[in-house]
C-alpha cells in the first residue's frame, strides 16, 4: 500500500494532514491570545505597491513578523523605519502557506509618546474625576469680543494664521498677544504667567491659548497639570486652539470651548461679527433701495404736480384755447366743405335727373325712334317695293290683285311701276296686253 493512503500511525491515531495541523494552531493562537500593545524595534521594514508595509519587531531576546494593512497604514501619523522604537497594537494571526504567526498591526506609536499617552489618560481621569471639565464650569463665550488676548509663541505659525483670517473677515476688534513659550521646558509656567497677566489687565473680553500642529511630546505643554488648572481656574472666557482637528490636549477639556485650529478660533471669533456685518449690509441695501424708491416716487409726483401747475397756469390756458379755437376752426372748415361737397352731389344727382327726366330729352329720345320707325316703315312702303323692280297691280276700284285666278279675259287693270302707271287689259290669264 503507498505511503499517501496511510491513515492511521502505529499507536492507532488518526493522523493529520499539515493544513490540517497548521489550521489547528492558527485557532489555538487566534482564539487564544487577545490583541496587546507590544514594545520593540522596527527592522525590515518592506513598503508593498499595494500600500501594505510588512516589517519585523525585534528585542534582545526575540523577533516577532508583523505587517500593517494599507487601511491601517494610512491613519497612522508615525513613520515606520529601521531602527525605530515603537509601541504597537494588533493581534495575533497564523499565514497558513508558510505556517508563519504573525502579528496583524492596527496602531503604532513612538515608545515615548506611549509613556505620555498613559500619564495624559491617567492625569485626564484624575481631574475629570475632580470635576476640573465639568459643563456647570463652563463660561458663556462673548459673541461679539472687542479685546481678544492670544497667548501663544508670536513667532509661530499660529499668529500668522490668526491674524490673517480675522483680517480676511473684516473683523473690526483688537488682538493682543500675549507672548509666551508653547513648547518644551517652562512653557506651561510661562503660559501660567501670561494667564494671571491678562485676568490682572482687565482689558480682555476673551482669551484664546493655542499653537499648531506637532506631536504629542510637542504638544504636552498643554497637558501639564498647572496650565490646565490655570486655564480651568481663569476668571475670563477661554478658547483652547491647540494643535490640528486630530489633537486633542487637557487645555481642550478645561477651556469654555475647544477651537481644531488656531485659524477656527478666528473663525468662531468672528462668526457674530460677520453675521451682524452681513445683516447690516442687507439692511444698509434695503433701506437704500427703500429711500431710492421714495426717493423716485417723490420725483414721480412733483413732475406730476409740475406738470398739473403748468397746465392750470394761465398763459397754457390761453395756449390751450389757442389750440381749441384751432381746432374748432378746423373741424367748421372741414365740416363746411364736407357740406358744399354733399351739396354739389346732390345737385349733381338733381341734374341728371332732371337731364334724363328734360321734354329736350324726351322729344330727341322720341325723334330718334321716330326716325327710326320712319326708316322702317319707309322699308316696308309699296314706293320701296316698286323702287326695287316689283308692280302693283290694281283693278279698277283700285285693290291690289294678289293672285291670278280672278282675273278675266278683256279685263282691265292698272299697273303701277316705280315711275308711273299704265293701263293694261288681260287678253288671257297667264298674259296681258297694253292699252
């Protein structure tokens, strides 16, 4: 039988196939170990395209794999190089292709800096706990401040961003900084100082405390214990600008209001005052469109009334009866010829009238068809007929004789030609002989 359908060893157990095995491990070491914070050197630090960093822990006693996935990678603030001490957090995990356990990173910090997170938790509780952060110790801030202090290095960032978005806003207050270290040793001591200053001055309606950015060892100033009970302790409103919006200092926690930034400060500073500006422009273009349209309304009726004036004055009244005389003389101009030219066609029309209905015209109409009727008649006459070669012949009581079969041999007849008459006597009918 081979080798590979072997399934039970010589004491009788089942054995395993190694991803069998390794699966066992990796739920015995993920199930079993929680996620830690583990202290160590960064060695082999190995920065993938795909944005993972894969990099190895090492002590004088052991060396532990670990990688820190894109996702993770990109929130942190610290830089992973060799040689570097650092505390990290994650958990255990087993790579099953190389039977490898390593540790799945989530958060890295600077060895020191791990010392300072855990002296500002405890100092944070402690002073919470004696209700140094409480909201009922909270003061009102001033919407509209006059007199700001700004304690802070005048030769930090912080200054420069300050000044320029209150000068940007058209804020019309005054700044006052009240310069003091914001980093190292003695700077909370001289921030102390600078506090005690300006609630002795008694010129400020607020007071901000702040700088920018930096790590936590750069901004632990603002986490010493004196500072944070000065600021909590200080008889003035404070804003506390520390740092960026990620940062967050016991100054944050003890100031009436927390500020990201050195430039929100300002910006909350003189939100109000940009506001009351904004409604004050409105108002200022309203009241100047309402005083235009009085304005041009009140023009509107004086040009009215100067206009009414100069039509009841008395020169336009005589100019006005001017123009009705005018116009009343040209309306009775038209209206008299409108009338001789209605008069001239009715007299037109009773003239030819009269021409059609004249005896003049009636005897020429009756002579013309008298003429004519003459014409006719003068056609239709026996002369006319004789002129055209025809006779008349007549018997001797002088009737025309139309047809032949009354007369009679020996008869005597007259004939009548264009140019006389002549005596005949009928021999036969049929013929005739003269007289």
């Amino acid at each position: 039988m081979a080798q590979a359908e072997i399934e039970l060893t010589d004491n009788g157990t089942r054995a395993e196939s190694v991803t069998e095995f390794t699966r066992r491990v990796k739920r015995l070491l993920e199930g079993g170990i929680r996620p830690a914070w583990v202290r160590g050197e960064v060695s082999n630090v190995r920065a993938q395209a795909s944005g993972h960093v894969y990099f190895s822990l090492k002590d004088a006693g052991a060396q532990l794999s670990a990688v820190l996935f894109r996702g993770d990678a990109l929130r942190q603030t610290v830089k992973l190089r060799d040689g570097a001490q650092v505390v990290v957090y994650g958990e255990i995990s087993v790579y099953e292709a190389r039977g490898q356990y390593q540790l799945i990173v989530r958060a890295v910090v600077e060895d020191g800096v791990g010392r300072l997170q855990r002296e500002f938790e405890a100092l944070k509780a402690r002073l919470a706990a004696e209700g140094l952060f409480a909201k009922e110790r909270k003061k009102p801030i001033p919407t509209m401040p006059l007199t700001v202090g700004f304690i802070t290095s005048p030769t930090g960032a912080a200054v420069q961003d300050f000044a320029r978005i209150i000068t940007r806003r058209g804020w019309c207050g005054r700044v006052v900084v009240l310069p003091a270290k914001v980093q190292g040793e003695g700077a909370a001591l001289e921030m102390v100082a600078m506090l005690k200053l300006a609630a002795q001055l008694g010129i400020f309606d607020l007071l901000v405390i702040g700088r920018g950015g930096g790590s936590l060892e750069d901004l632990w100033a603002f986490n010493e214990e004196p500072l944070v009970r000065a600021v909590a302790g200080c008889p003035l409103p404070i804003i506390s600008a520390v740092g960026h919006e990620i940062d967050f200092t016991l100054c944050d926690f003890a100031a009436d209001l927390r500020a990201e930034t050195p430039s929100a400060a300002a910006e909350l500073i003189t939100s109000h005052f940009v506001d009351c500006a904004d409604r004050l422009r409105q108002g200022r273009e309203g009241l100047v469109a309402l005083v235009d349209g009085a304005v041009q309304r009140a023009r509107a009726e004086l040009e009215h009334a100067r206009s009414r004036l100069r039509l009841l004055s008395p020169a336009t009244q005589v100019e006005q009866g001017y123009l009705r005389l005018d116009d009343i003389a040209n309306r009775l101009g038209s209206a008299l010829r409108h009338a001789a030219q209605e008069k001239r066609r009715q007299v037109a029309e009773v003239r030819g009238l009269l021409e059609r209905r004249s005896p003049e015209r009636r005897v020429e109409l009756e002579s013309h068809r008298l003429l004519s009727l003459w014409k006719r008649l003068q056609a239709a006459s026996p002369k006319s007929v004789l002129n055209r070669g025809f006779v008349i012949v007549r018997d001797q009581a002088g009737r025309p004789i139309t047809r032949r079969a009354p007369l009679t041999p020996g008869q005597r007849v007259s004939t009548e030609f264009a140019d006389g008459k002549v005596q005949v006597r009928v021999e036969e009918p049929g013929g005739t002989k003269s007289a």
